[in-house]
C-alpha cells in the first residue's frame, strides 16, 4: 500500500494566480489579446489561453491593432514600457507586485548612486525586467561562486552604497551563504529579502519532503524557474525524484514498489495539471493512508491543500484611500484589503463598501510571516457566493438586477450579486445599434442565457432584451385593455419622420401626425419635439384590429384663434407685421398663427395704385380689426381707419376701386398667404368727368358700390392649402366696400 502526500503549497502562487485571472478576464471582456511573452512559464497555461484568444507576441511591433495588451507576471524591462507609452499603446499591467516592488527598490537605490547586487539568473526575465531599472552599475550572481568574481570587482572600500536584492524565486540556501559573505564584507550594504514567502515556504516544505517519501514527483514546466529549482532541492534528499510536465509524462515506474510518494508542483503550476497527474496515480496503484480509506476521498483531501486560499473572518479597523485594514480573528498579523479586491465593481471610495467596525468574510490572498501582513480579499469571497446564487438563478431563469459598469467590445459588463456578466450588444437593448453608452451606470434588469466553466474561466452571458420584451408584452395588454379615445398618457418620442413623431406609450407606439404638433404651419416634426422628449399626449382615434393609434399634441387653449376670440374683439388696435403683399392688399401678423388682411383700399386715407406704394413685407404697423369671422377663420384690417379724412382733391381723378368682396384670409406667420383658390380682383374704372348737371344728386350708398372681378392673371394663385390650414377666400360683400366719390367733389 503507498502513501501519498502533496505539499501544501503545490500550485499557483499569488503573482502567477493574479496574472492568469487578469489574462482570463481580458479574454472574456474583449475575446482576445496577447501578451508580451508568455504570461508565465507553463506551456499547457499559455496553450490554453490562446485558445480563448490570448496570444502571446515577441515583441511591440507584433501587437495588432485595438488588441488588449497584458505585461507578463514576470515583467518586462523599463524600455518596453517607454516604448508602449510614446506609441500610445494601452496595456494592463500584470507584472507580479512582489516582482515590481523590486523593481522600485533597484530604481531608487541606483539613483542615489548606491551599487546593485542581484542574486538571480541573468537570462530570465525577470532578472531582466529588474536590472532594465538600474540608473547606475549592476552586477548579478546565481551562486557563491559568481558572487567572489564580483567582490573582487568592487572593493570594500568603496565610494558607493551597496544595495541587494534577489529575484522572487531565488534558491533561498544559496541566498542565505551568500548573504553571510556580503554583511562580512560590505558593513553598510541595505539587504532587501525579496525572495517571495510563497517561494520560501514551498521550497522548505519540498526539503522536508523530500526527506521523508522515498519517491519525489515535481510538476512543472521545464523552462519555470521555480519548478526547476524545486526538482533541485527534491534530487538532493531523494534518488527517486522526477520532474514531469503533465500526467501523459507519469509512468508507472517512477513510482513502483514506493511506500511513501511525494508530490509538489512549481508556482505557475494549473491546479488542474496537479489533479490530472493525481487521477492517474489511482490508476497505476492503491494508494491509501491506512486499508480502509478510499483513495478518492484522500485524493479530495489532498488536492483541499492545494487552494492555500482560506476564509477567515475580521473587523474592519481603519480606512485608507488605496488600503482597508482589518483586525483577523485568531491572527497576531495585520490584515489589509488592497481597494481592488473590495468589489467586483469599480470601487472610487472604499467606504462606499464597508464602514470602520463591519464585520466582513476574507479571503487571506498572501501571508507575508517578515513583515507580519495578510493580505486579504472581499471581492473573492462575495464572487464565490454570488456565483451559487447565479447558478440557482439561471436553473430557475429568474430575473436578475445589476449595474452597467463598463461598455466594451460588443456588449457590457453587468455586475450582479459581485459577479462580471457579460451582455452582448445584441442582446442589450430593444433597438438595433442603440448607443451602448446611454446604458453605463444604470440599474438594469436581465437573465441569464448561458453558464458554464472550464478550468478556472466561467463564462457567464445574460440579456436584457428578453426582459424587456416580456415587460412591454405585458405593458402592450395592460394598454390595450383600458385604451380609449380621449385618454391621456405620457410617452416618450422615439422615432421622428417627415409625416409625423411617433411616441412610445409604454410597450404600444402611436403617431402624431404633423398637423396635431403646432398651430403653427411647421416644415418637420423636429421644429417641436426631439426624440427622447417626454411628451402628454391623447388618444385622437384607435383601431384595435390594426393596432393603430392616432395622437393628438396641441392644446386647445393655446389654439390662436381662441386668444384671437378671447382678446382681441373687433375693434380692437394691433400693431401688425407685414408678411406678405398682393394686387388687390396686404397681409399682416395679428398673433402667431393668425394673419389679417388690409384691403387695399384701407391701406391709406388717399388712393393708391398698388399695395407695394405704401407698405413692404417686415413693416409693423398699427391696425384696428374691423371684421371677423371664425367660421370661416377670416380677419380684415384696416390703417385708413386710424388715420384722419383725407381732403377733398380739386381735380377730377378716378375712385377708388370698388370691391365687391374684400379679401381677408389667415396666413402662417413670416409665410406667403395661402389662397384656397384663384381670386380675380379687377380695378374699377375710373369715374368719368362729370358736369354740375351730369352728377348724380346724392352720395352713392357703399353698399351699392360695384366691384368687378380683376382679370385672372393680375391674381397670384397658390396651391390650395390643408383644411386645418387658413385659407383665403372672398369677402363678403359687406365686410369691406369702397365708396364712390361724391359726385360733389368732380369738376
């Protein structure tokens, strides 16, 4: 019977876990990108990714164009960064923070002038990455050895400080004897321990391991730094260790006739790797840790040690603008919560989240035993149970709420019980390319169409729009249901044409024609109502079988010739503008909406042969109304009944024209008048010269006056206008006549 033990700390490290969530969360944002290098040094992650769309690319000049761009967890040098700056490229940064805290450290000291010393190997990356920010001289080392040709390159008594650190996944051993050389020979070197806690911890527990099982299995890619590393220290204690990549690699010798079996993996290790490499180990042999434990069960226990993540709970103690800080139960450490790991949405104020004294569930994310911290997680802790919630939501395809936070390519990002839900642009709003934007920022209601994992992506899509359609069917039989002529409602308008603004009455669409938009004759809907308006509206006729709804607009108490009636009576003065000019008079603007006309024959106090002698269009001038009539929406006005009598003229001259019927219409405002249909209006013959004895004896009543028709080309003609609109037709007769003059006044 063997025994198998798997280390505690076999698997992703935080750095390597924070850059593969990023590059899982760039390919379901965007559905692809790259990296600059592979994110990190395991050949079935990178292959993995590039299935979902993540490439990797050697360099800039391999970036395609509007493709999200992703730094490694190992970093790149200063150059690479400078260059992306100046071509304006975007990037997310997803260089592990223990990594670039190295970076600042060798950044700052080297500037001050101090000498840096870098326990690491000089081809990888991140030692690279690390050195690229040295402003002064630099040496690394990778052993005890290399460390001695440098010493004899820099003197103890030098004129530079001594700055050293050592890159993240540095055998800690080595690290240690070669320490103990620099503190005896450089007194006043700064020593930064920059090797990661996660790196110490694994590579401890690999060396007692290995001690102890009499076989080893390493998993891991070949080219990781760390996995090669723990092969090294593995192989020290025990013959029987062997580094494989995945499990197709496990064969059933390695392992054969070993009582106790160890296994460890490198930090950029998948979890999932791990368990397959598990999996088969059942198949090549029983493996318990007494008879009757089954090997499932203790399979299931040991890969509980591979999440070195546990929830813990705490008291929120102090808030700063970047950090919560939080007092662990049962842990002397101090507990922080890094302001992105709050919420899953974009967090401006961390006490939007919590408040100082709230007790709150954590995730411990990284324990760092030299500095005393534990850095903690809301955000994955509230995801863990948002998902559960999700899962139960879209078995029941229940109606879900969240919030718009972000727009990206082809759709949104909802977040919904602190879990990201993607929402595709078509299946976002109603209309057809509707502006995504209008969206950011709203609550919204959704359900969810798609779920599923594999490995550690989750792909979660929703829709919006099939909440809405089943909201507008339902709001479409509320309507249809109490719907009638006359009713009021408020709608929004949606839609403008040149016939007319369609509103949305919530579910139902109804039209306003044009001509139920003003009073006033306009060219296009748009000169009232925008789409987006909200607009009272009423119900002017229905058809149930057609499903068409007729709307009306304008009020009634803003209708011109209502005001015209209410405060303007006959008789009443006005000052009018001149909008437009004719043979037989003018027209002039009383109100909006409402023109009169002044026959030429109340124009001036004198005769006079055209309009055009005495008026032109723009002039206001002051009118007294002397006639309407509403029925047929006519108004005549007159300026000869302000001004004082004219004298009487010494010689013979012609009569005024006498007309039959004064001409009086309404006109839209600034607009030529409209004529319903052509008007003939002749001038009257001049009265002949007369004798004392030939005139008549008395003045001729008005009403007796003739008007003969003018000839039909003197008339303008305009093309007949709508019902609704006003119309210029013939006055009557005794509206407006012309007296004859008295035949006293012929010589």
């Amino acid at each position: 019977m063997s025994k198998i033990i798997v280390a505690d700390t076999a698997g992703f490290c935080f750095g390597v876990n924070r850059a593969v969530n990023i590059a899982f969360e760039v390919a379901g944002k965007h559905s692809g990108g790259c990296t600059l290098g592979p994110i990190i040094h395991n050949k079935e992650m990178v292959a993995e990714l590039a299935d979902m769309g993540v490439g990797v690319v050697d360099n800039i000049d391999g970036i395609g164009e509007n493709t999200p761009v992703i730094i490694r967890s190992h970093g790149v040098e200063r150059s690479v960064y400078d260059e992306l700056n100046s071509r304006g490229i975007d990037y997310i940064d997803a260089t592990c923070p223990f990594v670039a805290k190295i970076h600042q450290i060798v950044r700052e000291n080297s500037e001050r002038g101090d000498i840096i010393l870098l326990a690491g190997d000089s081809n990888h990356p991140e030692v690279q990455g690390i050195v690229s920010n040295c402003a002064g001289n630099y040496y690394t080392f990778n052993n005890e050895e290399e460390l001695q040709e440098i010493i004899k390159i820099i003197p103890a008594e030098n004129n530079n400080g001594i700055c050293v650190v050592a890159q993240t996944t540095f055998n800690e051993k080595i690290w240690k004897k070669c320490l103990k050389i620099i503190k005896k020979l450089y007194t006043n070197a700064k020593i930064f321990d920059t090797i990661c806690n996660a790196t110490s911890k694994r590579q401890a527990e690999a060396h007692t391991l290995s001690t102890q099982c009499d076989c080893m299995i390493v998993i891991g890619d070949r080219s990781s730094s760390n996995t090669n590393k723990l092969f090294s220290i593995c192989k020290n204690n025990c013959d029987r260790t062997w580094l494989i990549q995945t499990a197709d690699e496990l064969d059933g010798a390695m392992i054969a006739d070993a009582e106790t079996i160890g296994v460890t993996a490198g930090a950029s290790t998948p979890d999932r790797i791990i368990k397959e490499v598990l999996d088969k180990m059942s198949d090549l042999t029983t493996s318990s840790v007494n008879e009757t434990e089954n090997f499932e069960e203790m399979l299931e226990e040991s890969l509980k040690s591979l999440n070195t993540n546990e929830r813990v709970m705490g008291t929120v103690a102090s808030i700063t603008p970047n950090e919560v800080y939080v007092e662990v139960d049962g842990r002397k450490q101090t507990g922080f919560i890094p302001i992105d790991e709050l919420s899953a949405a974009p967090v401006a104020n961390a006490e939007d989240i919590v408040k100082v004294g709230d007790r709150v569930e954590l995730l411990i994310m990284k324990t760092n035993d030299v500095e005393g911290t534990i850095m903690l997680s809301k955000r994955r802790v509230d995801a863990q149970k948002g998902y559960e919630e999700l899962e139960k939501a879209y078995e029941a395809k229940e109606i879900l709420t969240g919030k718009v936070t972000e727009v990206v390519s082809g759709g949104v990002i909802v977040v919904s019980n602190d879990i990201r839900v993607f929402i595709p642009a078509s299946q976002a709003t109603l209309e057809r390319d509707a502006n995504l934007e209008d969206l950011k920022g709203q609550e919204v209601r959704f359900r969810l169409i798609e779920m599923s994992q594999r490995g550690r992506r989750r792909k979660i899509i929703g829709s919006i729009k099939s909440v809405l359609r089943d909201e507008n069917a339902a709001k479409r039989a509320a309507f249809w249901e109490s719907a009638e002529v006359g009713k009021t409602y408020t709608g929004t308008v949606r839609t403008l044409t040149s016939y007319g603004a369609f509103v949305d009455l919530g579910g139902v669409s109804g039209m306003i024609h044009i001509s139920e938009l003003s009073w006033l004759r306009i060219k296009h809907p748009s000169e009232v109502v925008n789409v987006g308006d909200t607009v009272e509206v009423y119900i002017k006729d229905i058809n149930p079988e057609t499903k068409k709804i007729s709307l009306g607009y304008k009020k009634t108490e803003d209708n011109p010739w209502l005001i015209l009636e209410q405060q303007y009576p006959v008789g009443t003065i006005v000052q009018a503008k001149i909008v437009g000019l004719t043979a037989f008079g003018a027209f002039a603007n009383i109100i909006p909406g409402i023109d009169g006309l002044i026959h030429i024959s109340q124009i001036s106090n004198k005769r006079i042969e055209k309009p055009s002698d005495e008026l032109k269009v723009g002039d206001v001038v002051d009118a007294k109304i002397i006639a309407i009539d509403f029925e047929k929406k006519r108004v005549s006005l007159s300026i000869r009944a302000l001004l004082p009598e004219a004298q009487p003229v010494k010689e013979t001259e012609e009569a005024p024209a006498a007309v039959e019927d004064e001409v009086v219409a309404v006109a839209e405002p600034d607009a030529a008048p409209v004529i319903s249909e052509s008007v003939e209006v002749e001038e009257a013959p001049a009265v002949e010269e007369a004798t004392a004895e030939e005139a008549p004896a008395e003045e001729a009543p008005a009403e007796e006056a003739a008007v003969e028709e003018a000839p039909a080309e003197e008339a303008p003609t305009v093309e007949e206008a709508p019902a609704e609109e006003a119309v210029v037709e013939e006055a009557p007769a005794e509206e407006a006549a012309v007296e004859e003059a008295p035949a006293a006044d012929a010589e």
